[in-house]
C-alpha cells in the first residue's frame, strides 16, 4: 500500500495536464473542426470560464500532491528510524549475552533496509527480525560445532586467559599467589615486583550419552602453574598440571562422581581471582587438595525449596609426601595402608533470598603406614555453612578438627612428626593434631560488582610440636616449626562482560613459630582475565 501511496502523487499529475491540454482553446479548436458545428454557439466568456474551472482543479490536484509527498516523506523518516533503532538493538543484544557481533550483523540490516525501502510491499521490520533469527540460529550451530571430538558426542572449550601483576611487601614462599610468610632472606631486598600467567585455566567437557537412564558427561581442567623449565626466563614458562578430571552419571536425584577432584566433604573455598592455582586461605585453615576419588551422591527433596544431600565415597589417602622420584610412583603412607580414605558427608540446602542456604557436617578417616609397623590413624570432622543474609550479603564458612591431614593442607601442610629419619626403624611416628577453619563475608554491589573479605588460620597443636626434644631439624618433611598460620584478604571483583572481569586484591599473612617467631608479609594483585 506505501508503493501506491507514493506513486499517486506522478499519476494525479499526469491525469491533471492531461485534462488541461484537453480542455485548452487550442484543443477545443481542433475538436471545432472535426466535432459538430453546435460547439461554435461557446462565447468567449463560457470558455474563460472553463479555463478558470480548470486550472483550479489543477492546483487541488497539485495541492493534494504536495501534501501526499509530505506525508510519503515524514513516513519514510519514520521507517528509517524504526529500522536504525531495531538495528542498534538486534546488534546489542549478541554483546550482552557474551557473543561478539560479527560484521554479519550490520550487513544484514542494510540489507533489510535496502530490501524495504525497494519492496514497500513487505514489513521490513518482520523481515530484518527473521533474517536477525536466521543469523542466531547459524551462530548457534557454529558453537555447537565448532570443536569436534573423535566420538561425535559434543565437546565444550572453556578456560580464563589470566594474568596477575602482584607486589610483596616481606618474605614469601611463592610470590605469585603465596601462602606463608618466611624470616627474612639475608640477601633479599625486603619485596618484590612481577606478573604471571600461570594462573590460566583450560578446559573440556564432553556430553556424552544417556547410559540407564543417565546423563554421562566428562570434564577435565588444567593450568600451568606445575612448575618451571630449567632454561632462561623458565619463569614466565609455567609447565601445564593437571587439576580436575572427573566422569560423572548423573540420574534425577543421583549422581556417581569418578576421577580427580576436590575433596567432596570440605566443598568451598574463598572467592578470590588472585589465587586460582591454589585456593584461597591454603595452609591457613581450608582443607583442600585435588583427590582421585569415586563418591555417590543423593539428594532427598522435603519441600518446593528445601532438600537434603547426602554425599559418600573413597579417596587416595594422600599425606602430602613429595613424590621420591620425578618419573616413577612409589607409594606413600596413605597408600602403604593397602585401604583407601573413607568419608561421608550431609547437607541441608534451603532457597532464601534468590541463593541457597547451605548447612553441611561430614567425616573422614584414612590409615597410614610409615614403615616398620608404625601405624596412624588421620581423621578430621568438618563443617561447612553458605548463608544469604539479604539478596546483597552473603556469609560462608568452613571449620575442621582433626589428626594427620597433611595431605588436604591441614597442620600447615604435616600429617607427622618424627624423632629421627623416618628411614631409621627405631624412629618415632606421632600423628599431628590441628584445627583451623576460615569465613568470608561477600558483598553483590551490583550484579557486575562484587567485594569479599575473610579472615582463616590454622592451629598444630602446641603439644604435638613439642613432643620431640628440640632441635627439630628431622621433625617432619616441610615446615617443622610451623605453628600457626593466619592470612586475611580484601578485593573486588568487577565483571562488565559475562566474558571479561578485573580484580585487585590486598593479602596480608602471618606465620608464627614454635621458637617463637613471627613473620608477616602483604601481598597485592591485580588481576586481568577474558573467559572462553
């Protein structure tokens, strides 16, 4: 109908100097000679008259035209607009769901708007939204595809490019995401500067198929944070180390978990971006290793919003021994025992305030063989609480007490103590209590702003470092005189893209020792990463 409508206007012009040409003296002469002879009786007068008549319809006809192009304009500036404004929000909505837009997007609108403003006919604003659906549902297909696996079943890359730039202030064991503060070097220059990507994740997860009525998916994840090359520079070329590798059967209310994973009983970890390669708050009261392990897990629903979980399954029983050998795998105490580490776990989950309250207690035990029959028996018990206090704040916490847990990073990292070399038989074996536990307080700013804060510390007991006479050289296989470790943190984390995030971050620790020192260092890092 706007064809129409814009094309009236060139025929109401014709028609009218049709008329005009049609009824000028001129023509009405030449009709005087062809035509009756009754049309000579016409006066000058009447054909004044008709010329009058005449050239008034043709200035309506003109006006009417005028007035139809004024309004063929004002609605062509309309359309125009109409098609700017879908095409500005089709190109933002890809940006906020993470997608880049690709030069298809404006291509595709400048050509719905050549194609309406040729084809009046047709609604260019439903044919732009159907070409926009088209360009979608090509995209999608290009994500699902665009990693192919062996198998055929579908395969997810994800990850985080990070890079953290930090300074210390003090002495620390590691200083790009440090956990201990350390007694002066004598030739250390009391800090020091640097930046790091080894922090960067990496990725896959496949979706495989259903196998008894379960999904079957497998996920496995790497950084590089496994150490460095012996060459020039090795330091910026972290070695790749495998985190998390798991298989996973998951039924409606039933899940079985097979592979390398966190320790299922001791579930959290402090928010930090800082420290990725090794969680938050490690030696300083938040058990966590990363454990072969096989678990069930089943959850029993009491109301719309309130469930149970109970949670069950064997791990290694590690004891945080280094490895004797670079290339060949000797047993360690845990696995001496010839028994795996048990471990049960429950947890009541109730939604409040759009997140989920969670309050969990579990259990674990593992058995230790050092060698000429000297047995000890590691056991920890363990609490875990996620709290919303409104829709903005949140608390969460873990706490443990227990005996021999060097190998998920309790007593500082010691599962014993000895009297001599652990290779001599007649030295002694005494397991090393401690308890520690940490808490974070998370503040949603907004929904891309967010601040968090803790405090965590780990307690060996007094008695236990004291059981063997001073000196303690042959105590234990890392940090014999460790006591108590503390660590506290603040940072923000602002992420203005579902694909982009900042942080930056203040740690402060303090190491203290059975000899009675204490050591404190201040670690900062800001931290760039982009997610895939």
């Amino acid at each position: 109908m706007r064809r129409l409508n814009l094309l009236s206007p060139t025929f109401k012009l014709l028609a009218a100097l049709l008329v005009l040409i049609v009824g000028s003296p001129a023509g009405r002469c030449q009709d005087a000679k062809n035509v009756a002879p009754a049309s000579n009786k016409e006066s000058p007068n009447d054909s004044l008259r008709d010329l009058q008549k005449e050239m008034q319809e043709l200035k309506s006809v003109l006006e009417e035209m005028r007035t139809e192009v004024l309004r063929s304009r004002a609605e062509t500036v309309e359309l125009r607009k109409e098609l700017e404004a879908t095409r500005q929000q089709l190109a933002a909505r890809p940006a906020n769901a993470g997608s880049p837009i690709g030069p298809g997007a404006d291509s595709q609108a400048t050509l719905a708007m050549q194609s309406a403003q040729s084809q009046g006919a047709e609604d260019p604003v439903k044919k732009l939204q159907e070409d926009q659906q088209l360009t979608t549902a090509k995209l999608e297909e290009l994500h699902q595809t665009k990693v192919e696996s062996a198998s055929k079943y579908p395969v997810r890359l994800s990850g985080i490019v990070l890079l953290n730039l930090f300074g210390n202030k003090g002495s620390v064991e590691n200083i790009d995401f440090p956990t201990l503060a350390l007694a002066p070097r004598p030739a250390g220059s009391g800090g020091n500067f640097g930046g790091s990507l080894r922090q960067s994740l990496l990725g896959l997860e496949v979706f495989g198929p259903e196998i008894g009525g379960a999904k079957l998916t497998g996920d496995v994840q790497f950084d590089f944070a496994g150490g460095f090359p012996n060459s020039d520079n090795g330091v910026t070329m972290g070695l790749p180390r495998l985190r998390t590798g798991v298989v996973t059967l998951a039924w409606r209310d039933t899940t079985v978990v097979a592979g390398q994973d966190l320790p299922f009983f001791s579930p959290l970890s402090p928010t930090s971006v800082a420290s990725l390669a090794v969680p938050e708050f490690s030696y300083a009261g938040n058990l966590w290793a990363w454990v072969p392990q096989v678990r069930v897990e089943h959850r029993l629903n009491v109301t719309e919003n309130s469930s149970f979980l109970l949670q069950g399954g064997i791990l290694d029983p590690l004891t945080g021994e280094p490895p004797a050998f670079q290339f060949f795998r000797t047993p360690q105490a845990g696995e001496a025992s010839r028994q795996p580490a048990y471990a049960l776990r429950t947890a009541w989950s109730h939604h409040a305030f759009g997140h989920d309250l969670t309050l969990g207690v579990a259990g674990y035990y593992s058995r230790q063989n050092w060698g000429f029959h000297r047995m000890v028996d590691g056991w920890a018990g363990t609490s875990d609480l996620t709290i919303p206090l409104s829709y903005r704040w949140e608390l969460s916490a873990e706490f443990y007490r227990g005996r021999a847990l060097g190998g998920l990073s309790g007593g500082i990292g010691r599962s014993v103590l000895f009297s001599g070399p652990v290779t001599d038989p007649v030295t002694q074996v005494h397991g090393l209590n401690a308890t520690g536990g940490w808490s974070q307080l998370k503040f949603r700013q907004t929904e891309k702003f967010e601040w968090n804060g803790g405090f965590g510390e780990d307690n060996a007991f007094a008695r236990d470092l004291s059981y063997f006479p001073l000196p303690v050289s042959q105590q234990s296989y890392f940090g014999p005189t460790l006591a108590r470790n503390r660590g506290t943190f603040l940072n923000f984390i602002y992420r203005p893209r579902s694909d982009l995030l900042f942080s930056a971050e203040y740690r402060r620790l303090r190491t203290l020792s059975i000899l009675g020192t204490s050591e404190t260092a201040d670690h900062v890092n800001l931290s760039l990463g982009v997610l895939f």
